[in-house]
C-alpha cells in the first residue's frame, strides 16, 4: 500500500475549518441545539449565562426557553463535572462515555481533598446521607442544606495549598464529592434565577448503572473530540479529554482507519482529522470569511483547544486567556480576535463594554453595532435601555 500524499495546508484553513464546524463561520447556521451540542460535544458551564451565549451565537433561532426545555425538560442535554473537574453542558447520549472517560480525573481531585484536609470516610459518608436525604425533598441552595448540617460539619479546617493557607468544612468537600460523582448535580438554574441550587441525579435524569470500560470510553471520548474540534494536535487532545498523551497516542495507532494526520506549514507537529472528513476539509480551503459574535466566556472555539496560535497572537494570549485556559468574552470578526466585551443587566438597562484592540472599518462597526443591539434584546427585554460603550486601545 503507497502512504498517500497530500500537500501541506495552513494554520489559515484550519482556522476556516474549524469555524466552518463550529457553527461560526458564517452568522447563526446552527439548526438544532442537539445538532450543535453534538458537534462541540462540552460547553463549559460553570457560569451558565455564557452557556446560552454558545448556542445564541450559533444557531440560526434561538430562545432561552429552548435551551432550558432541552436542559430541563426533554433532558436531551445534561449539566455535570466533567474534563478538568469543570461544569459542562453535555449530550445525555454521551453521559456514560463522558463520566466513565473522567472517572479518574475526578477521584484523583477527591483523593487529594482527603488528604489535605485529613477526613475520614465514616465522616464523609454521614455528611453525605444527610446531603442526600435533604435533596429527596427537592432542590437546595448550599446555604438551605448548610443548615441542617451538624456543628462539626461546618467547622472549618485550615489545610496548606501552596504558600497559602486555605479553610474549608467536611460539608463543604463532601457537597464536591458528591458533585464529582455526580450523585448531586446542580438544579433548575436558568438565566435570570439568583444563587445555585442542587438537586439529586435522578430527579433530572434516568437512574441508570454505567457499565462502560474505561479504555473503550476514553477511546470514544478522543474520536468524538477529533470528529468535533479536528484538525487537532496531539497536546490539544490531551488537554482537552483530560487523557494521558500516551493514552491519546495508543488511541490514534489503533484507529488509523479512522484517524490520519495533516502536515501544516512552518509547524513540527503534525494535526489529526477524521479520513472521511478529509474531503470536507480541502474544500474549504479557499472560503471568504463574514461572521461577526459577540462570544461569551469560555466559548468552545477559544477553550476547545491548548494551543491558541490560529485565533490569537501572542501580544494579546494573556489579556484574553489566565493560566487555566479559561477565556474573557471576545468579540470574533472574520475569525480574528478583535477585542473583548462585557455585560451586566440592571434594572432598567442593559450596559455592554466594548473593548476594541484595533481599529475597524465603518461598515464593520455599523455590524457590530446592530449585532449589541440584536444581543442586547437577547440579554433583557426591548423594554430596557441598552446603554453601550466603545474603547478603542
């Protein structure tokens, strides 16, 4: 068999590429929320206002109520601790690969919470049967459960982190053990509701054993990533599956008959595709970009990836992105980083801060201009003032 031969391409078409799959390329162009959420796989959800802004920026009709019946109701989605230990909205039909892919992630976080704070398991366990016994009831902010807790519960214990001290109560870390092991999962949190509440896994979804290998799920796990966020390197992989690079290595040796590798100009390592989407991607090789989002924080394009090299230049990487790859809200032009934003939602108004990082043309800034106010809508009602600021640095 002749190793096939393919012309090296450019960090130019992935970028294309990966906006093309992403929903992103071209204004709203998603159908169905389970169509986008399919393709992206996890949207990072520890503030779940950003989470709608992922699907307002890629879907071509989107409603608030659409996301929460999807959530809440229909429970096609489901919101869990996942790659990283972080929240994310995920597919219900990938709950099992998904849990059992970042089973070791997550118990490696309770292994060590143990020991810094030196609990032991019988205490743990009674903390946790009045946690759960409370949520049978119904759906609990921490302070609601805090108060049926023993004294000893609460009391804080100091434990080293570094240089710094840190405090926390067995209370505390057994509501993150049980949220890790998604026994509790947070509860009906919509856009407007003030303060998070928990409720039990069963009370939003079915009860079910999860029976999948380890192996077989990470494997799954790397194949969806690569199908969703490809052309991929390795350490992009890695980061994101939360799987050792030596796992990701096996995995892609034993699927070369779905996986292949690009050779990208003026860059060592080599990216990883599906064969079968291949042909997409040489097609899109000489696409004109016109897109112009408001992006939320967090936003799969920018914390989809470790390596940011296609979207953004080094002068601006860490004024966008801190040291755990969490990113501001930007605002995407062409496929470029051209400057970042900010909302907050008062009584009558609605102030948006635009931060531009260069200087944009007249017709784009009439763009963005009515894009603040389409978003402005989204965010409020029509009946409130949006009060808008534009700096250019």
């Amino acid at each position: 068999m002749k190793p096939e031969k393919r012309k090296q391409t450019s960090i130019e078409h992935i970028k294309t590429f990966r906006l093309k799959k992403s929903f992103l390329f071209e204004s709203g162009t998603g159908e169905h929320i389970n169509e986008v959420l399919n393709r992206l796989i996890a949207v990072d959800s520890n503030e779940i206002k950003h989470s709608y802004l992922v699907f307002y920026n890629r879907l071509k009709y989107f409603s608030k109520n659409v996301f929460e019946e999807a959530l809440y109701l229909s429970n096609t989605l489901g919101r869990f601790k996942a790659m990283r230990t972080n929240y994310f909205i995920i597919p219900s039909s990938l709950a099992e690969v998904i849990f059992t892919a970042t089973h070791e992630q997550r118990e490696q976080v309770i292994n060590k919470s143990k020991q810094k704070y030196k609990f032991k398991e019988k205490d743990i366990l009674e903390t946790s049967r009045v946690i759960i016994k409370e949520l049978e009831s119904g759906d609990k902010s921490k302070n609601q459960l805090s108060k049926r807790m023993s004294k000893d519960s609460l009391k804080k214990i100091e434990a080293k982190l570094g240089q710094k001290i840190i405090k926390s109560s067995r209370f505390e870390q057994t509501m993150n053990i049980l949220l890790e092991r998604w026994q509790i999962i947070p509860g009906k949190e919509k856009w407007d509701t003030i303060g998070k509440k928990f409720c039990l896994y069963d009370e939003l979804h079915k009860k079910e054993s999860f029976s999948m290998e380890t192996e077989a799920a990470e494997n799954s796990l790397i194949l969806s990533y690569i199908a969703g966020y490809g052309p991929v390197l390795i350490e992009d992989i890695a980061w994101w599956c939360g799987v050792p690079l030596n796992h990701v290595e096996s995995t892609i040796k034993k699927n070369t008959g779905s996986i292949t590798d690009i050779t990208v100009a003026d860059c060592e390592e080599p990216y990883y595709i599906l064969r079968d989407e291949l042909k997409y991607f040489q097609s899109t090789e000489k696409l004109y970009h016109d897109s112009l989002h408001l992006l939320g924080k967090n936003d799969p394009i920018l914390v989809g990836y470790r390596n940011h090299d296609f979207i953004t230049h080094d002068n601006l990487h860490d004024e966008i992105f801190n040291i755990f790859n969490e990113s501001e809200p930007v605002i995407l032009i062409n496929g470029e980083i051209a400057g970042k934003w900010s909302f907050e939602e008062k009584k009558n108004s609605i102030e948006i801060n635009i931060i531009l990082f260069k200087k944009i043309k007249e017709k784009t800034e009439d763009r963005l201009c009515r894009e603040i106010d389409k978003l402005s809508d989204f965010i409020g009602d029509e009946s409130k003032e949006t009060v808008v600021s534009i700096t250019y640095r």
